[in-house]
C-alpha cells in the first residue's frame, strides 16, 4: 500500500546522511497531507518492529556460530597432539633399524678394507718385481750398447720408478731409486761419449743408426739431456765458425760478409746429408743450429759496428747497405728452408695482423745504423729539390696540356716510393719512422720553394714584376691537387708497413694541407689574371662622369669591353680547369672579385646623381649576367646562382639609397634606413658624399637622420654598423692613380698572388671570401700568409668576422711578418729561414684546411666528397 508514496521512501531510512526533517517534508508536501499522520505512524511502527524481529534473528545466528568454531578448534588440537605422538614413534624405530644394520654390515667393511689392502700390496710386489728384472736387464743391454732396446727399458724403469715415488721412505725401494739414477746418469754419459768419440773420428757416416738409436734413449732420458745432446753438437759445429771469423780477425770484418753465411750454408749442406738422419724430426736440430749461428753472428756484427764508430768514425753508407741486404737475402733463404716465418716485407705484407714470429734475427744489429742511410735519402732529397729549383714547369718545346703535372713532382714520388720499398726491407721500426719524417720534411719543402714559386710573381727590377703564366698556375694547380693525394697515399701505405707502436707517429697530413693551400693559391691567382685584364675597364669606369648623366641608358660604355675580357679570359681558363671543384672554386673567388672591386669603383666615382645610380643599377645586372654564364650550363648551378645574387646583392642597397633625390631630405633618410639599415653616422655621412652633398646640406641631414634612427618606427631594426659600406674605405680613401697602375715594390720582396694580396688567406673559404676584395700586387704572398695567420689577435679562421675585417686591415704594427724573397734560383726565404719555413707552412696548411672544406661543400665533387679517398693520379708528362 502506498501512502503519499510511502513505501518508496522507506528506502531512505538506509541511507548514511539520512535527515528526518527533510525526510517528513517529503512525506508531508502540504496541509491536505496531514490526515494521512496516523496511518504513516502506524506504517513506521510496524516496520520497527519488523527491523528488531530481524536483528534479535541476526544475534541468535552469531551465537550458535561462535559455538560451533570453538568446538573445531578444540577438536583440532586433539588431532595434532596424536601426529606428534606418532613422527616420535617413527623417528625411534628408524634409530633402532639404523643401529642394527651398522651392526649387521660391520663385519663386511672390514672384509672389504682387507681385500684393498691386499690388492695393492699384491700390485706393488708385482710392480716392484718388473722393476727390478727391468734394472737388471738395462744394465745389461748398456754395456753392449744396444740403445733401442735401452730405450725402451728405460722409459719402463722410468715409469715404474714414478710409481714409487710415495714408498721411498722404505729403505730397500729409496737404494733401488739412487741406483736407477745413478743408471740413468752413466748413460747419458755412455751416449754422449759415443757422439764424442764418433764426431772426432769422422766415423759418422758408419756409425749413423748407432747415433740414431742413441737419441731415442736420450729422449727417453727428458729436455734435460736432449737440449745438452743439442747443445754440444751446436757448438761442436761452430767451434771452427768462430775461430775464423772472430770479429777482431781480417776474415771476421764486414767486408767478408758473404764468407760468413758462405761457410754456414756449407755446414747446413753438410747437416743435411750426414746428420739429419741421427736426429729425430721433432728436435729441429736445424733451427736450433740456424738460431745460434745467428745469435752468434748477430753479436760480432754489434761489437764490430760498434768498433767502426768509436772514436768518432763513420761507416760506409754503402758497405753497410750492401751488408744488410745480403743478411736479409741469407734470413729469408734460411727461413724459407726451414719453413720459418720471414721479416715482414713491402711485396707480400697485407695487414699487422699478419705478422709472425722470426726465426733469425741477424739483421737486428744493423737497425741502430740505419740512420746513416735515412741521412744519406735526406741529403739526396735536398739536392733533388735544389736540382727542381731551377728548372721551369715545362720545357719550352713542349707543348701545354691542361691535364699535366710538373714532371718533378712524379719524380719526387717515385724516389720516395723506391726508398720506402728499401727501408720497409731494412726495417719497419724506427727508421721507417725516420725516414716518414723525412718525407714529411722535403714535401714541405716542394711545395713552399717550388710550387709556391712559380705561381709568385718574380722580380724583374723593373715596374711591374713578372707574373706568372695561366699555364704555370695550372700545371701548379694540377700538381698540388696530385701531390695532396699522393700524401694521404703515402702516408696509409708507410702506416700499413710500419711496426704498430710507431703507427701513430706518422702524419703526413699537415703537408697534406699545405698542398692544398697552394692549390688554393693557384685558384686565386688565375682570378688574379682577370683582374688585371679587367684595369682598362674599371678604369674607363673610374673616368665616368655619373653626376652629369641625366637620361639612362641599357649600359655604360666600359660595359661591352668588361663583359668581352670577362668571357675571354675566363673562357681559356675554364677550359684549363678539367677538373669540376677547382672550376667552381675559380668562378666563385672571380664573383667575390668583381663584386668587391665594382663596389670599390663606386666609391671612387663620386659625385654620383640620381641618373648615375640608376645607370649603375643596370650595369650591375649586366655584369650579373655575365657572371652566371662563367660556369658552363643553362641555368648555371643553383648554388652558384645563389652566390651570384648575394655578392651583386650587396650593391643594390646602396645604389637604390643613393638613386634617392635629397628633396625632400626625409625621402633620403628613410631610404637610407630602410636599405642600409645602421645606426653609423659615418656611413650615412659616406653615403652624402657619394651624392656630392657637403656642408651645411650634409649637416641638417644628418641631423634629421640621428633624429629618425631612434624613433620607435626602426626599433630593433638597424644595426651598429653595416656591413655593405664596409668596402667603401677604400674606395673612398684612395687617390685613384692613373691608368689603374698599381704601386711599385723593390726588387728584393716576394711579389705573389695578388690573389692573396690585402685579404690574402684570411680565409680561403670560399663561402666567406669579403666583398670588397683588393686583389692588387702591393703585398708579397708570404707576408700575407704570416698576416692572416701569424697573429693571435686575428679572429678566428673560418669566422665571418675573420674573412671581412681581415680584409680590411693591414697587419697590427707589432706583428712581426718575415721578409720573405725570392732569390734568382727560386729561394724563398726571410730574416729566420727557419722560423719562417715553419710559420709559412702552418699557414699553407690552414689554408688549405678551409679551401678542402669548401671543395667538400660543391655536391661531393671528385676527391673532396671523402677526406683521404683514393684517386687516379693525374696524367704525367714524363
């Protein structure tokens, strides 16, 4: 029955936040509800009582529960109490059953004990009884000599006499022991007297099975006797061996050196057909004979050598070498023949891990000397390149091929190939390192007094120098492209032959780099040759007269001809170039050329008006175009065409500032701020007197500039400085000379590269190669390698700081740069050769460092694409 929805609220009364008041408010919503009160009392009466009829069942059912558990508790324990009663019962009976068995078997034990017991001593009798019957019958079968049966006898004895070893407390079985003994040292006594005796008579040949049986009682007999059986006949051998040839006697002198391995190869000859058959096999009597000989040998030509140096006296380089390589001719014929493993030589080696053990040493006591001879390669290294010196790249009547290299350079290789094959014969320790040093001295030398040399400019006493050819620089480009391969080459193959704890002493990768600085010197100096067919344009260019021009035209008049001396002259060199890396190297340090000389220009041409602006504006698109078609293809390379926009790039800011009419000067500066974009009142000021605007104009607009620069507009915007203006100095520092001529030098200063000449090496990178480049023949070679690289307060290589202000100025006053010249021969040298030598081949090498790094860059063209990867070597004229 439902009573306003009663019953389905008598659920709440379960519920844990249950609240009567709200509870009634439910039951009673309104006044009309209330007559319902006494049947909801009723209902709430009924259902309590319902709920204590429940809980007085619950408690009942809890009682009869408990009841029953302690009930199964109590008859648990009982259960337990009886298990523990019967495991005690089960361990006394296996006690007893134990006991009883003991005594049952106790009795067998000692039937077993006695059984051993017998057994052994029954062995022992046996074994002490063959013992005896064996030492009887050996004494016999000695004295008749019959020693193959002795010899079987004896390694009986032998055997059973081990057996004993724990019984010689017992005084019968400790006698029988000294007598075997003492049987066994007669002998070993008896044997070797044989030998004796035999050997004395020359009865060899007759007595050869008796001998032979012989060996097998000494072997018998152990390592002892065997090796002092060997011993004797070694030096019986020798005996006359080193009464002739004792190291104070004539024969005993290195000049009789084939006497000596004479003499042993007749004693091994003899060996072989008389006495091999008295030795057993796995004696090597041969190689035991081999190896004192040698040991022997080897000692007389230590103290003989030794003798031959004191007193400050020098051997005979020859006679030494001659001496050698007839020791190491015998070693490896002896090895051969006795199956031994021979020295390591530059035919068949493969790898370190191949390396054996030697047999013979002899040659071991020439090694200390063997410095004689890498000074005598050292001395003929220096005259060779004396020798190279003089001569010219290529003989006159021969004719130019590109692909060429300068024949000294294949000559220079192959001397070092052959006297590496000598010295890898002669030894692979110190003095192959020795001589890798060696190596590593004279190619420094080729490339700094010999390829250096014909890409410098020669003195001639007169204005201006001599330069060299566009065929010297590329048979000198070809060259040190080869010789830097030929170094990595040969720098891997004296690593493969040398012993592994000199390995890491050879490194040959600095000269490595120094050719590839000269490499990057040729390139620079074949942009140099278009630079100087380029003089009679920039100095048309110069001559202009922008501030006058008022109606533009498709180009300037200096326009054809610079395109034409472009064209031609790149043309015949890119021809030249046949391999793609140095091409593309050449085109990109030629577009860091014109790019910087033209912005120079600019600043020489002022006053320059709107009209002029914009005239440069199309010139500089012309010569763009000109530009992208110095490397072969249509289009030219897309990182090329990269380089070619962002080198003529830097000029069209400046250009389009300048096009800018002063009136109104607001325009002027806000295009300044737009397109330069600095804070450098001296490079606005630049840009005024491009435009020809002085006094009091320039004054009140560079008061309105330092009022636009800081207002919020450009905020963040502008630099300190930029760096398109850079290049200005010069232009705008220099008195323009006439008809482009450059200053002249003294005869006695290295006049190089101009290539190389204000920036020089700053950073042969060419991806950093400054803008404003002036490649004018005002500094030597080496003074600009000492600059860029002989200052600690140079900014890093490779740096953008380094490539552009090192472009701009000249060495710190406090450095000190050598004076480096060239001598009629060919010589550079400066104040302190030494000092010199060293600073200029560091410099080679960090420039080449940078310039590999860039030839790496180009798609992985060629070599550069790996650091030492092998390569065809470039055609020889030779």
């Amino acid at each position: 029955m439902s009573v306003n929805g009663l019953s389905e609220e008598l659920d709440l009364l379960d519920a844990d936040d249950y609240d009567p008041i709200d509870h009634l408010n439910e039951i009673f919503t309104h006044s009309s509800t209330l007559l319902s009160v006494g049947q909801t009392q009723a209902v709430l009466s009924s259902y309590q009582d319902d709920l204590d009829d429940e809980i007085d069942l619950l408690e009942g059912e809890q009682e009869r529960a408990n009841a029953e558990c302690l009930a199964r508790m109590e008859a648990s324990k009982a259960d337990l109490a009886e298990l523990f009663d019967r495991i005690d019962s089960v361990r006394e009976r296996a006690l007893q059953t134990e006991k009883n068995i003991t005594e049952m078997t106790a009795d067998i034990k000692q039937l077993d004990n006695t059984k051993k017991n017998l057994t052994l001593s029954m062995t022992a009798l046996k074994r002490l009884q063959m013992l005896t019957t064996a030492y009887e019958q050996l004494r016999a079968l000695i004295k008749t000599k019959q020693y193959r049966e002795c010899a079987q006898l004896l390694q009986a004895v032998i055997q059973l006499m081990a057996y004993f070893k724990s019984y010689r407390a017992i005084d019968q079985i400790a006698a029988l022991n000294r007598n075997v003994l003492e049987l066994q040292r007669e002998l070993l006594e008896q044997v070797c007297e044989d030998f004796e005796i035999t050997f004395a008579k020359e009865e060899v040949l007759h007595k050869q099975g008796m001998l032979h049986e012989a060996c097998f009682v000494v072997d018998a007999l152990g390592d002892a006797a065997r090796n002092r059986l060997v011993t004797w006949y070694c030096n019986t051998e020798l005996r006359q061996y080193r009464t002739i040839f004792k190291g104070d006697q004539e024969a005993g002198s290195l000049d009789n050196i084939d006497r000596r391995y004479a003499w042993f190869r007749k004693t091994m000859k003899i060996y072989d057909e008389e006495h091999a058959a008295i030795f057993p096999q796995h004696w090597e009597v041969a190689k035991v004979l081999a190896h004192v000989f040698a040991e022997g040998t080897k000692e007389d030509y230590k103290g003989i050598l030794s003798r031959s140096t004191r007193g400050g006296q020098t051997l005979d380089v020859s006679l030494l070498l001659s001496c050698l390589q007839q020791t190491l001719d015998f070693e490896h014929g002896l090895e051969k023949k006795l199956g031994g493993a021979s020295r390591t030589s530059v035919d068949t080696v493969t790898s370190s891990t191949d390396q054996q053990s030697q047999l013979v040493s002899i040659s071991e006591a020439f090694e200390p000397y063997l410095g004689l001879w890498v000074d005598q390669q050292d001395k003929e290294l220096a005259r060779l390149i004396s020798e190279y010196r003089s001569r010219p790249t290529r003989s006159p009547e021969e004719d130019f091929n590109p692909e060429h290299v300068i024949p000294s350079s294949t000559e220079l290789i192959k001397f070092y190939q052959l006297s590496l094959n000598k010295c890898a014969k002669l030894s692979t320790a110190q003095p192959l390192l020795e001589l890798s040093k060696v190596f590593g001295k004279y190619l420094e030398q080729y490339s700094q007094q010999i390829l250096l040399f014909y890409i410098s400019e020669k003195p001639t006493g007169h204005t201006p120098s001599r330069a060299p050819t566009v065929e010297d620089v590329i048979m000198t480009l070809n060259t040190a492209d080869y010789c830097y391969n030929t170094s990595n080459q040969l720098e891997e193959k004296i690593k493969s032959r040398i012993d592994e704890q000199y390995r890491d002493q050879v490194d040959l990768q600095s000269q490595a780099d120094a050719f590839m600085g000269i490499a990057s010197a040729a390139v620079r100096a074949l942009v140099r040759r278009v630079e100087v067919d380029l003089e009679p344009s920039w100095r048309e260019m110069k001559n202009t007269p922008y501030s006058k021009i008022e109606i533009c035209e498709n180009h300037s008049s200096f326009i054809p001809s610079l395109q034409n001396r472009i064209k031609e002259r790149t043309s015949s060199i890119m021809q030249s170039l046949h391999k793609q890396q140095y091409a593309r190297a050449f085109a990109d340090n030629l577009v860091e050329l014109l790019s910087g000389t033209y912005l120079t220009n600019i600043g020489q041409c002022k006053p320059i008006s709107e009209a002029g602006a914009e005239q440069m504006l199309l010139d500089t698109h012309e010569i763009k175009k000109t530009l992208l078609q110095v490397l072969p293809g249509n289009p030219p390379p897309a990182a090329f065409l990269k380089r070619v926009n962002a080198a003529m790039g830097k000029i069209e800011p400046l250009l389009k500032t300048i096009q800018i009419n002063p009136s109104p000067p607001e325009a002027l500066v806000q295009a300044y701020l737009v397109h330069i974009a600095d804070l450098s009142d001296n490079n606005f000021k630049k840009v005024l007197e491009l435009k020809g605007i002085r006094g009091r104009e320039q004054s009140q607009l560079l008061e309105l500039y330092q009022m636009h620069k800081l207002s919020p507009r450009y905020q963040g915007s502008l630099v300190e400085k930029s760096s398109v203006l850079t290049p200005l100095n010069a232009g705008l520092n220099a008195n323009p000379t006439v008809g482009g001529n450059t200053p002249s030098v003294g005869p006695g200063t290295l006049q190089n590269l101009s290539a190389l000449g204000s920036s020089a090496a700053a950073s042969l990178s060419t991806a950093n190669l400054p803008g404003n480049i002036n490649m004018k023949f005002t500094d030597g070679l080496g003074t600009a390698l000492m600059d860029r690289f002989s200052s600690s307060s140079t900014p890093a290589l490779g740096s953008a700081t380094s490539a552009r202000d090192g472009a701009q100025s000249p060495p710190p006053s406090s450095m000190n740069i050598p004076n480096l010249t060239v001598t009629p021969a060919g010589i550079v040298h400066g104040d302190g050769d030494g000092d010199t030598g060293t600073k200029l081949n560091e410099n080679l090498k960090n420039i080449g460092k940078f310039f590999k790094r860039d030839l790496g860059s180009f798609g992985g063209i060629g070599r550069f694409a790996g650091s030492k990867s092998a390569s065809p070597a470039p055609e020889d004229r030779s």
